[in-house]
C-alpha cells in the first residue's frame, strides 16, 4: 500500500471511529474491500491506562462537588453587597417568620389543651347541676318506655293491637327525646356563659404573646444585621480567593484527564490504523448495524494495546 493509500485510509478511519454508523454503509466499491468494525467502548475501556483515568475522573467529580458545595455556600457573598443584604434579609425573613409560626402553633396547641381541659371541667359542673332534672326525665318515662316493650315482647297480640301499643311506645321516646335536647339546650347555654370568657382571655394572652415573642425577633434580627454587615465587609474577597485556588486545582485535573484520554483514543487509533495498514481495511466502523460482512478487531486491539503496556 503506497503512501497516498495510507494517508486516505487514515482519513477514513478517524473519521468513522468518531461516527455510529446506524443506517446504510458507505459505498467504498464493488466487492473487493475489506470492512471491520471495533468496540471503541470495550476497547477503551481495556487499555492499561483506563482505570488512571477512572481514578482521575473520579478525582475531578469530587473537586467539581466540594466547589459546588463552597460556591452554594458563598454564592449570596460573591455578588455586590448591596443584592447580598437584599438575599440575605429575605432570607432571614423566612426564618424569622417560620420561627414565629412554630412558635404560635406550639403556643395554640398549649392553649387549646388548656381550654380542652376547661371545657371537661365546666361540662362535668353543668351536668352535675342538672343531674336531678335529668334523673327525673329519666324516672319519668323509663318505666312506661319498659313496660311496653315488654309488652311487646312478650304478649302475643293482634296486629291492630301491636300497632298502637308501638305507636304509644313511639310517642313516648319522642316526648323523652325532646325533653332531653331542651336540657341539653340549657346545658349548652349554661356552658357557654363560663366559656366564652375563657376563649375571650386565651384569645388575649395569645395575641399579647405573639406581640411579645414577634418583639424578641426583630431585637434578634437587627443584632444579626449589624453582625452580618461586619461578616460581609471581609467575606466575599476571602471566599472569592478559595473558589480561585479551587477551579485552579480542577482546571490542572481536567487538563491531566484529557491528555490521558487523548492518550487512549490515540493508541487505540494506532492499533486500528495498524491492523487497517496489516489486513488491507478500506473501513473501520465503530459500530454498524448493515447487513454487511465485516471483521471484529476488538479483540486484537485489546492484545495489542496489552501487549504495548508491557513493552
């Protein structure tokens, strides 16, 4: 092969290596080329440098994370300081508002125990209050209402006679039931004599506690201002240096890990071109999915490359 057949086989090969030739295959003539294909994947991954490079990318994953974590740290500090009070008060401000709200519903489910508690105090006074009214309702109609149902139970009667001992025993449960919500009505009106100036002052204390605790924060949040405005004078131009001696570092492993990548695509472009050169390819594929008949070297470029670490 002269050396103008070379250099155009050279030509073909670097630039099918970097395709996935997924359709028709190119027309290099009738019958008399030979076609191969290689596993840029398998093949790279094999050579004797890969796991360095690995190890390298690894390296500059974890320094592209600890500048992300820096950078999300800093990144309020970076900018001027006028926009960085402005992002740091708003902020604050959610802060300071989740704060209160953690702390008013803390303060409201103490209360609502509170009047819970009352409440269970003054129903247990309201019915004591109207038990011997309500033991007399009770008195009043339990014996009748028993009676007929035990009439009903166990006497056998006519269909007419059973209808109206029902109906009476109906009408009975009805004046019960209405005698008891009209108690039931009082004992609500009574109970809500002492509850609603109890919910009145819980109402009170709440709203002077909020007024109290909302106080505390703003105290707290113009300290934190006057802290802050020292803290940022200096920050940003510190933080600014550490996120430069960082991308510095990831830059030199990013450089480090593409001459080892160059590196490998090289050799393995190399070993390509040399069994090309070797068998007389006229292409080598990637990858190809034509019904076309062509040589795997995959294997023979893995040997080769091997073979080159050991020399």
């Amino acid at each position: 092969m002269d050396r103008g057949s070379i250099k155009k086989l050279g030509l073909l090969v670097a630039g099918i290596l970097l395709l996935s030739a997924c359709g028709k295959a190119p027309a290099v003539g009738p019958g008399t080329e030979k076609i191969a294909v290689l596993d840029w994947q398998r093949a790279e991954s094999s050579h004797p440098h890969y796991k360095k490079l690995e190890q390298g990318q690894k390296i500059l994953k974890d320094l592209l994370a600890k500048r992300k974590a820096q950078e999300d740290l800093a990144r309020t500090q970076l900018g001027s300081l006028d926009r960085l009070r402005t992002l740091r008060k708003l902020s604050d401000s959610s802060y300071w508002q989740a704060d209160f709200s953690t702390y008013m519903v803390e303060l409201r489910e103490r209360e609502n125990k509170k009047l819970l508690d009352f409440t269970a105090q003054v129903e247990a006074d309201v019915d004591k209050q109207l038990a011997p009214r309500t033991k007399a309702i009770e008195d009043s109609y339990q014996l009748e209402i028993f009676n007929l149902r035990t009439l009903l139970e166990t006497v056998k009667m006519r269909p007419s006679e059973r209808q109206a001992v029902e109906a009476k025993l109906k009408a009975k449960q009805h004046e019960r039931g209405q005698q008891v919500r009209v108690l039931q009505a009082e004992k609500n009106a009574l109970m809500e004599v002492q509850l609603a100036p109890y919910r009145e002052a819980m109402q009170k204390r709440m709203a002077e506690a909020a007024a109290s605790y909302h106080k505390q924060l703003v105290t707290k949040q113009q300290g934190k201002d006057e802290r802050d405005k020292e803290m940022l004078s200096a920050a940003p131009k510190a933080l600014h240096n550490a996120l430069v001696l960082m991308d510095k570092e990831i830059a030199k492993q990013q450089e480090k890990n593409e001459q080892l990548q160059k590196r490998i695509s090289a050799d393995i472009s190399s070993q390509a071109m040399r069994l090309a050169h070797e068998n007389s390819y006229s292409v080598i594929f990637k990858k190809y999915k034509v019904n076309i008949k062509a040589d795997d070297i995959t294997a023979k470029v893995v040997e080769n490359l091997q073979k080159q670490a050991k020399e």
